[in-house]
C-alpha cells in the first residue's frame, strides 16, 4: 500500500440549508477541499436509513442495504426536474451547527413527496427502470416493509398480523395491491439516493479519492433485514431473538455490554453458502472503495447473552466459521478491500485471521497515553505499516475534547514528554496530527473536529448514551485558506501524497 491520509466526516455533517449535510452542492465543495489538500481518502458512517426512535444512530437500522432518504439532496431534485424552486422557497429556520433530525424528517418526506408526484407523470424512465431490476434482490422486500410498517402504525414486524408476520404470499399480494402508490415511492426515493450518490462517488474517484465506507456485523431486530431471513438468525418460535449479542465485562465496564442484536445461525448461513453476506458485501463495494467493518472479531468468535439477561455477564463465547467464510469470501472477491474493526481486547486467533487474509486493523492515537506508553501498540513508534492509524473515531471524544475533560494529570505529563514540550491546547490537535502523518502505518484519518481543533462540543457519538449524538455539523467558513495550506503541507512532508 501507498502512504495515504484522509478524513472521517459523515454526510450529515456537512454544511446545508437543508437541516442536515446531504449528498449536495457542499458535499462536492468538501471533495474539492480533500483534492486541493492531498487527501486520497475520505471515510463516512453507514449510509443506512436512520429512525428517531432509535436515536438517529446510523448504527441502527431497518435495512442494510437501502440509502437513507434524508441525505437526498433538495437542490439535486431541483436540478433532475423532480421540485420546482417555489417548493424550497420557504425553509424552517434550521440550526447551522447541529442537525434537528425531528423537523428535517418532517420537512424532507413532504419535499419527497412532492418530487414523486412530479415523477410520475414524467415519461417512463429507463435509468429507473434498471435500477429496480438490479436492485429488485433486496428493492422488493424493502419497500413492502416500509408500506408495511406505516399500515401497521410503526409496529415491529413481529407484532404484525401473523400471516403477514411470516411472510404468507397470498395475504402480502392482497396488503401489497392496497399499498402500491407507498410502495412506489420507496422505490422511487430509493432510485433517487442511488442516483445521487453514485455520482457523488464517481466525483471522488475521479479525483484520485477513495471513499472508505462502514458495515456494522449485526443488524437491527426491527429491520426487512431480520422479517426476510429469519431463517439465518437465531429466533424461537414467535421470531424473537432467544440469545442476543454483546461483549463480555472489561476493563472499561463491569457488566459488559448488552447490545441486543439478534445473532447469526453460522451453521444455517454456511448451507447456503454465505449467500446473505455475499450480496451484502457485494453491493456495499459497488458503494464504496473499501470497507470497515465494525465489531470485526465476531466472524471470529462472538459473545452471546440469553436474551432474558439485564446485562452481558452472564454470556458465552461462540466459535463463528471465520475462515471457511472468508474463504467463500475471497473466491468471490480477490482483493477484499476490509478495514476490521479490532479495537479492545483481541485475541490471537482474531489476529490469525487478519493476518491469512491482509485485513488492516485500525489503531487509536488517543489511547497510547495511558500507562505503559513505551509498549502500547496505539503509541506512533509501535504502530505497524498494515494498520489504519486514528488520532481518533466517531466514538472518541476530539483531541481538544480529551486533553480538557478526560485525560489524567500523568496522561498529560506522557504527552508532552513525548512529543518534547509543553504544548499550548490551541496547538495540541496539529501535534497529535503530526504524530500521527510521520508513523509507519499505511494510511492515516483524522475526523474533521480534530482538523479544525474543536472541543468536546463536536463529538459525534458518546456510546451507551440515546441523545444528542450524531447531531454536529461543519459550519461553512471554518474551512479557511490557513487550514487547507497547514494541511496540504503536513500531507506533503510525511509522504502522504
């Protein structure tokens, strides 16, 4: 691999008028500013539906596969002739620097709904047309889900009417012909992301960007994802979940984590040959040049909790098939370009499969400061060359955010011993950033706060916490031509071009 640096930013994030960043005129602004800086790669979250109930989180969703409609950019519909101007002319007054996920909702199902009755009586469409047909394999059972759920004012799919619940042809035919305009127009909003992201991506890659992705390993219960393969999870006769997923206690918690996602049947998915994974696979990298996959340690081995159970305690290790999977896996797919997600405690066996396939792990500068810093692997001297080196993620608080309200007084003292002064906060993020650039590791990310030197304010994601995550934006003017030559020029010196 090529000494490469990007910057982890999600869609909504950036700057709009609209409430929420989209796939937009700035979205094309922010390739422009990694192509002017050197940047090779830019790295995003899921690009999933989100729900409000589930707290925006893009972790949680109710497909793996469809786009989220609230990155559907206004003006791009203009642009394609689905809205006219008068139907933007009047906009709630949205914040700036956060986004309301609650009135953007509200505000760009209507602006959706006005885009599809103009669809529909335009001339038959041919690029939309094909867009079913390719995606039918997941489009199909998606949007009967959505229409579905509506009909069943927001239920969980297993609450539904039991013939329906269980997927009886005869009665879904029946619902399916007294929902066709809602089904429609999901195939129709799904068509419309496809469209504006492809060439979104297309843009990048033209620039010499590569855009990293993200897939969680588990799904959502309340999710098309579990209601049409409840075969290849591990559900009891009602299709709820007996055993769900999590991680065991830790240093960093007492009861562990209980995550509640249902988990895989390994035995049922290898009969089928991987099918599901495949096609997950296939189609985020028809999506994304490369892929990061969260939680990678469970195609390794994974920890199971009774779904009765509080916390995560009282679980168990499963053994998951890895390299008969990954196997299958790169028959399919030669060079799998994989980022696994192997932070926390990784055993060897995990690391033994990262290492027969040449899977890059990642590693977290803002966790090499604590004790025993001469031998954390997270420390820039023993960071390895196959590795995605972070000064942090999405979860972390910002380096600024870190230095004030979480790092300890010998943290602290760490730090500047090794960097060799007393650094001034103001200063602290480009020091930590250079840490980082000069390393060995392959490819390096910064998220966007740490670039701009933001405090605890910008976080993106404090995890076991419901609200007020996913919400911060990029302002406009804070992307000054000071910044863009500072990091063009670190980019330049530590060979990352």
């Amino acid at each position: 691999m090529e000494r490469k640096s990007g910057i982890l930013l999600h869609i909504t994030s950036l700057p709009s008028s609209y409430g929420i960043g989209d796939m937009g005129p700035e979205a094309y602004r922010f390739v422009d500013f990694l192509a002017e800086t050197r940047q090779s790669l830019w790295q995003i979250l899921p690009l999933t539906p989100t729900d409000l109930v589930y707290g925006n989180s893009p972790y949680g969703s109710i497909s793996v596969l469809a786009g989220n409609p609230l990155l559907i950019s206004p003006e791009l519909l203009g642009r394609d002739g689905f809205l006219k101007r008068e139907d933007t002319s009047s906009l709630p007054g949205f914040p700036a620097d956060k986004v309301d996920y609650e009135g953007v909702s509200n505000y760009k199902e209507n602006l959706l709904n006005l885009a599809y009755e103009r669809f529909k009586k335009m001339e038959n469409n041919r690029e939309y047309e094909e867009f079913c047909t390719e995606n039918s394999y997941w489009l199909e059972d998606y949007v009967l889900f959505v229409a579905f759920k509506a009909y069943f004012h927001r239920q969980v799919w297993s609450e539904w009417p039991t013939k329906i619940r269980d997927r009886q042809k005869e009665d879904m035919q029946f619902l399916k012909k007294d929902l066709h305009d809602e089904i429609e127009r999901e195939k129709f909003i799904q068509y419309v992301f496809a469209r504006q992201w492809l060439s979104l991506k297309r843009y990048c890659n033209e620039r010499g960007i590569k855009i990293i992705g993200d897939i969680p390993i588990y799904v959502s219960y309340d999710s098309v994802d579990l209601w049409s393969n409840t075969e290849i999870f591990k559900l009891d006769n009602e299709k709820r979940p007996y055993v769900v997923a999590g991680v065991p206690p830790d240093y960093f918690s007492e009861t562990g984590q209980l995550w509640g996602n249902p988990v895989y049947k390994w035995e049922a998915l290898k009969k089928r040959g991987y099918d599901w994974w495949i096609q997950r696979i296939e189609h985020n990298l028809k999506l994304f040049n490369l892929v990061r996959i969260d939680h990678f340690r469970g195609f390794v081995a994974y920890w199971e909790v009774p779904a009765t159970e509080k916390t995560a305690v009282n679980g168990k290790w499963i053994k998951a098939p890895a390299v008969d999977f990954f196997c299958k896996l790169t028959e399919k797919f030669p060079c799998l370009p994989i980022i696994a997600e192997d932070l926390g405690v990784i055993t060897p066996d995990v690391r033994e499969v990262m290492h027969r396939y040449g899977f890059a792990g990642m590693k977290v500068l803002l966790f090499a400061f604590g004790e025993g810093l001469s031998k954390s692997p997270y420390i820039p001297h023993n960071v390895v060359k196959n590795c995605i080196f972070y000064t942090g993620t999405h979860d972390n608080n910002t380096i600024k955010g870190w230095f004030e309200k979480e790092a300890k007084f010998d943290d602290k003292k760490r730090l500047f011993s090794y960097i060799g002064r007393k650094a001034p906060v103001e200063e602290l993020h480009w020091e930590l950033i250079r840490l980082t650039m000069m390393s060995v590791a392959d490819t390096v990310i910064f998220p966007m706060q740490d670039i701009l030197g933001l405090g605890e304010e910008a976080r993106m994601n404090r995890p076991a916490t419901s609200k007020g995550n996913w919400e911060w934006r990029l302002l406009p003017d804070e992307i000054t031509p000071t910044l863009k030559r500072k990091l063009m020029e670190i980019t330049e010196i530590y060979g990352r071009t």
